[in-house]
C-alpha cells in the first residue's frame, strides 16, 4: 500500500478524485481517505501545516494502514536561482533546518534522538528513483534531485532561503517533510518527498504562493499519478 501525506486540501483533492472503492476513517481529527487507483491500494490525508501535525500524521497512517512506503506530496519554496514556479523537486534527503541545539554542543540541525545524533534523514533511493522517472514524461517539468529543507517558519525573505540554503545545502524549503521523513525513518517505512515549487527564489510574497499554490499542486498530483500507474 502506497501511502501520500500532504499539508492543503488543495493537495489532497486530486488524489483523492483519482481513487475508487474510497473508505474514511478518522483518528485524531485527521480524515485518512483509502480506496484503489489503477487497482493499487493507496491511502491519503491532509495533515495540516507543519511539522507536528505532520509528524503526527504518519504515525497515524503507519499505524492503521501498514503502507509499504510514504511519500510526502505538496509545494514548497525555492532556494535556488535556477529552480523556478512550478519545477519539481525530489529528496534524496532532508533536514529540520529550525532544529537548534547548539548550545547543547551538537551543530545546527541535528536531531537528537534517544539513540543517535543525526541532521540528515536519507529518503528512499528506490522511491525517489521512481518519482523521478514519473516525471520524464512531463515534457513542461525541470525535476530537480537534492535536499529539502524543513521548519516551522513560512520563509518570505530572500536573506533567510539564502542562509538555509548555504547552511544545508538545500534546494527547496517546506514545513512537513523532514518530520514524516523522520517518523518514517524511526518506523523503518520507506520514504520519499514530492514538492512542487509555488514560490520561487528571487521575487517570493506571501500572494505569490496563494497565486501558484493550485498550479503547483496540481503537477505534483500528475506525477503520483504517473508513480502509481508504474
């Protein structure tokens, strides 16, 4: 079963619409909506905005629904000149870009779990291979591969993508990601991020992702579409 966690109705919307035999279920005020696409299993919700929500989220979803592998769809920002409104980017990894215990003594962005230090949380090659290779046949798409950067910050300036951007190595900024990465990565489920850039680098306003947010996310509903038929 494929699971598909994003943060807008608007994300959700066109997932849901692809499915058949659909069952609610609600936990935690969060609708989970099951049924088949293309006589695949899959199962979706809208988590809400940032990472707690998200977080709690899947462990939710994993719980209930057992999926074999999750995949984290929306929109996010740009931190690149050359990743543009409506370009998609894919993880190979992600990091929690607000998560700051340095006067701790450990660096900027790593997570301290009861076990082991880490910043990145590596995604699932043979999931982000697949979501790439959905995309080639969307001829007005540039698909990017890297890092994506998540926090609990709307990022609106310029100054701060910069400083995210050359502090991870990021390519793109959201604000779930890294944390159902991160359940995921503790629950072993394989995982990968989908984002669709709504908002680009260099003239980034709060009305220009309102603008773009639907464009966006309807690209990347076409490519988890195209991921589920393969």
């Amino acid at each position: 079963m494929l699971g598909i966690i994003c943060a807008l109705a608007v994300e959700v919307e066109g997932i849901v619409n692809m499915m058949e035999q659909k069952e609610e279920k609600t936990v935690a005020k969060i609708t989970y909506v099951k049924g088949t696409v293309g006589g695949k299993e899959v199962v979706c919700c809208e988590c809400g905005i940032g990472k707690v929500n998200a977080a709690m989220s899947t462990q939710i979803m994993i719980d209930l629904y057992h999926p074999d592998v999750i995949i984290n769809s929306g929109i996010a920002g740009s931190l690149s000149g050359d990743i543009r409104i409506g370009d998609i980017v894919i993880s190979d990894d992600c990091v929690q870009h607000d998560m700051d215990g340095t006067e701790m003594g450990v660096e900027h962005g790593v997570i301290q779990f009861n076990d082991e230090n880490r910043a990145e949380i590596p995604a699932d090659k043979a999931t982000a291979d697949r979501l790439y290779a959905a995309c080639q046949g969307l001829s007005d798409i540039s698909v990017f591969r890297g890092r994506i950067a998540s926090g609990d910050i709307f990022i609106v300036s310029r100054e701060l993508r910069q400083r995210v951007a050359d502090m991870f190595g990021a390519l793109a900024c959201e604000m779930e990601g890294a944390a159902v990465g991160c359940v995921c990565y503790r629950n072993g489920v394989p995982f990968a991020i989908l984002r669709s850039i709504s908002d680009d680098y260099n003239n980034h306003e709060y009305m220009d992702f309102m603008e773009f947010r639907s464009i966006a996310a309807e690209r990347s509903i076409r490519v988890i579409g195209e991921f589920i038929k393969g």
